[in-house]
C-alpha cells in the first residue's frame, strides 16, 4: 500500500482514492515559469510516457493541485485504455476538467490550508 509521507503525496494518494489508476504515475513538480511558457500550459500529461509535469511556481497550493489532479484524470484515462484527445472541449479534457474540480473541492474542505499557501 502506498505511504504518504509529504503533503503532496497525500493529496496524490487521495486522488487515487478517487480515480483508482492501475500503473503508477510519475510525476515531475517544476518552479520553472519559462518551461511553462513554451509549453503553452501549467501541466502536461505525456501520454507516451506516462509523465506528468506540473507548474508549482509561486501558484496558490490549491491551484497547482488542481493542476496535478487534471493531469492524474489523465493517466487514470489512460490506464482504463481511453484515447486521450486534448482538444478544448473534447469529452476528454471536459471530464480531465469536471473530476480535477471536483477533487479539489472536496480535498479543499477537509484540507483548507492548501488555501492559505
């Protein structure tokens, strides 16, 4: 079973709780806004690779968590063998999109200090 030992961890192990993906992700937490510029995003699921990278910056906790929950949607719709489209507004990124809010909302309430940060 997975031990959550950092913050982060936690908030990924509560994810899970969620989304139930099957293959581990792996997951790169970035400060660098340039890399985020050229990326022309906040966060990047490689879906060839199973990377997931996320923009931490000086972002409120609450905001780049909700990042890092839309990219795991992502890796856990991979795992259940959906092709992944990132078109805005594909059934995909809508759904990516729905469940990364709702996580949040919830780990939110029972975590109000990711608000604070």
């Amino acid at each position: 079973e997975w031990q959550a030992t950092t913050e982060v961890e936690q908030f990924c192990q509560f994810c899970w709780s969620k989304l139930q993906w099957t293959t581990k992700p792996v997951i790169k937490i970035t400060d660098d806004h340039a890399e985020a510029g050229t990326l022309k995003s906040m966060g990047l699921f490689n879906s060839v690779t199973g990377e997931i990278r996320v923009l931490r910056g000086n972002r409120l906790t609450a905001d780049w968590y909700r990042t890092l929950a839309h990219e795991l949607v992502h890796h856990a719709q991979r795992d259940t063998g959906k092709v992944l489209d990132g078109a805005d507004g594909s059934d995909i990124e809508n759904e990516a999109n729905s469940l990364a809010g709702q996580i949040l909302r919830e780990y939110g309430r029972q975590n109000p200090q990711i608000f604070k940060k």
